[in-house]
C-alpha cells in the first residue's frame, strides 16, 4: 500500500511539473512579445518625435517659410482675426474667441 502511495506522489509531481513548466513558457512566450511589440513602438515614438521637434522648431518654422512660401506668408496681429458667421441671406462678423479667454 505505501508503495502505491509513493509512486502515485511521484507521477503527481511529474504531472504538476509538466503543466507548470508548459504554463509558464507560454508566460514567457508573451511576455517576449509584448517586449517586441513595445521596442518596435518605442522605436517609431522616438522617430515621430524627433520629426515633431525638428520640424516645429521656430528656427526650422522660419527657414521653411523663406524656403517654400517667399513672401506669400505675411505677419498679422491676433487681435485682428474675425469669425465670420453666415446665416440665410445675413452675413455677421464677430471678434474671435481663443479658447483659454472668457
């Protein structure tokens, strides 16, 4: 009788080894993936936002505008933008509202 109880301890250990081992490679096998999957996003955030800090630089803005627009481009003074409504047949114009003003 103790020889049915030790081997049957021995092939519940085999077993309970058996499916840990399988549960956690296929732990590791996501975690690997999840692992590429954030190097490779890591990889295009560092491209996007190297793009968005050189272009959007002012020294950047400013060689764009001599480069492409030459003097098509002209300074205007905030204060002077209009919001122009057209309802039916009247036509309103309004001073415009930024968002961070009341």
């Amino acid at each position: 009788m103790s020889k049915f109880f030790v081997v049957l301890l021995i092939v519940s250990l085999i077993l309970s080894t058996a499916l840990i081992k399988n549960s956690t490679k296929r732990v590791d096998d996501d975690i690997f993936i999840l692992k590429e999957n954030i190097r490779s996003l890591k990889k295009d955030f560092e491209n996007i936002a190297l793009e968005n800090n050189y272009l959007s630089s002012g020294e950047k803005l400013l060689e764009f505008q001599n480069l492409y627009f030459d003097r098509e481009l002209v300074k205007t003074d905030i204060q002077e933008i209009k919001k122009i409504n057209r309802n039916l047949d009247k036509i309103e114009i309004n001073q415009f509202n930024f968002v961070n003003e009341q």
